[in-house]
C-alpha cells in the first residue's frame, strides 16, 4: 500500500486483512489481490475522512458516493479525469468488498454499481491465411510438434494465455474430444471442442514429442521448455508465439490473445451463433462477445 495515506482505524485495518484472505482463499491471482486491496484501502480511507468509523454505519448508497467523488477527481500525473478503465476496477473492487461482507456474514450490504462502459478498440485478428502461414513456419522437429500444438491450443480451442499456460495432461480428453479449462477467468471452468486436426496435434505433442521434451523432469503441465523440459512459463510461451508470426512475416501485432481473437471471428464468419462463441470462450457476459460482430461488420465494409 502507498507509504503516503492516512492510517486505517483498527476495525477497518482488521477488515482490510480478512477481505485478502477471502481472496486468496477463492484463489484469486497473487498479481491481482494488490490492487484489489488497494482500491478498498482507499474507499475505507474515505468513510473515515467522512466519520464512518464502524460496519454498522455503512449504507448501500456509500458505494456510488465514493465513486461519483472519483469521477470529479483528476489524476496526479496526468492532471486529466481519471479513465474508465480505472473506474472499473475501483467498482470491482467495491463489488468484491461487498460481496465478502455479504458472505462472510459481517455485513449485509450491497453496493448498486455498474461498470461504465467503455470505448474499447477493436481487437486485432488474422486472416485464415495468416493464420496458416503461422502453422506453416513451424520447425519439422520435436519443437515444431510443441509449437503447432501451442497454436491448436490458442487459436483451435481460442483460449486464454494463463488458461492453455496450466493446462495439464489429464486436461485433454480424447476419446470425447474435449479440452478441459480449469483455470478459466474468475475461476470458472469449461470444457471446449476440439476438431479433428486440433485433436491429432495436440495428441501429436503428447505422444511424440512431449516424452522427450520432458528429460529427467517430471510435471503433468502439458507444455514444456525448450531445453530444461520443465513446465513453460507464460512469457516463454507468449514469447514463442510472437516468434511464430515473425516468422511467417505477419505485420500485425501478435500474441496469444490474438490467436483466441481469430477464432472467435472466424467461427462467426462461418456462421456459428454468438451464444455458442460465448460458451467456447467463456465468456461470462454475451457483451464481451458482441464485440466479434464489430470486427465482422468492418471486415465486410472493408
């Protein structure tokens, strides 16, 4: 926390502690709790500075107070009002906050706040020409099995970099041809199709080339480093991919997430209904989705 904010009180301090745990507790990422904690550190800072010193004065309309203060203020740096991007993790931190409260049985409140919508840019997709340029660059070795692998993992099955980085063997169900995602965003886990040509490289890797990847080390994490055969971390991988679209001299910005953005507008060229591209990507909300018939609609005005 900022060396420079005022001190919490010693019940707010308490509840600071326990809304960590309960995050780390749900699993929540390590690099994510900071910021969550921070963001309700300086809500609390603001109940004290308006002489609500205990969870019995708390009231549901706090939450959007404390937010339409955030909306006047200006940033330190910048000097301009502070973006929507900002204000959307603050309301998901409050959220979260209440949300502990709620189910730890300390208090029943809930804050009524929405996230604000946001004018997001159009993410980035390959072609299907570009895409096969990138399997085409592959090496016709042991890495090479692993790259094409890595691709049927984020463009075939589109998931996310932290999703396909802990995927493990037992994750790939053959005989119903099914990846399963265990590590899915918020923590919720899916089963996604895979097609045959999906199926038959990622079975590739596993029969072929993992075994001698993997050395005198032993892990069930499917993907594994170049050289030590330890489980890849996520820059390594995320790295590997970007080499791939260098190679086959893609001009565009490429990364995992690139990948997941290509299949889920290619499913859509191909006809498929967003309520199913929602449930392939896992996405928790059918607007996350919508964005893909934006990227349709520019293709063809194009």
């Amino acid at each position: 926390m900022a060396k420079n904010n005022p001190q919490l009180s010693g019940q707010w301090t308490l509840l600071l502690q326990g809304l960590r745990t309960w995050l780390e507790l749900l699993g929540y990422s390590e690099l994510g709790i900071p910021s969550i904690v921070q963001a309700v550190h300086q809500f609390l800072i603001w109940l004290q500075a308006n002489d609500i010193h205990a969870l019995g004065q708390l009231q549901d309309t706090h939450g959007n107070d404390y937010m339409h203060q955030e909306q006047q203020r200006l940033g330190q740096r910048s000097g301009k009002p502070l973006s929507t991007g900002h204000m959307n993790k603050q309301i998901q931190a409050l959220l979260l906050f209440s949300k502990y409260l709620r189910e730890t049985g300390k208090y029943p409140t809930g804050f009524n706040l929405k996230r604000l919508e946001e004018q997001r840019p159009l993410p980035v997709y390959l072609t299907k020409a570009e895409i096969e340029q990138m399997y085409e660059v592959t090496a016709d070795n042991l890495l090479g099995i692993r790259d094409r692998a890595m691709l049927a993992v984020y463009y075939g099955c589109g998931l996310r970099l932290n999703e396909g980085i802990h995927l493990e063997l037992k994750d790939v169900i053959r005989d119903r041809q099914l990846l399963h995602v265990r590590k899915g965003k918020h923590y919720k886990e899916r089963l996604v199709p895979m097609s045959n040509k999906t199926l038959q490289m990622i079975t590739l890797y596993i029969d072929v080339a993992r075994p001698q990847l993997m050395q005198q080390h032993v892990t069930e994490r499917l993907f594994l480093d170049a050289n030590k055969g330890r489980a890849m971390h996520r820059q390594s991988l995320y790295i590997r991919i970007k080499a791939l679209a260098r190679k086959a001299k893609i001009k565009k910005r490429v990364g995992t997430h690139t990948l997941r953005h290509s299949i889920a507008t290619h499913l859509l060229q191909s006809g498929m209904k967003l309520e199913q591209i929602q449930q392939f990507l896992g996405h928790s909300s059918l607007d996350s989705t919508q964005l893909y018939t934006h990227l349709q609609h520019q293709n063809i005005v194009q």
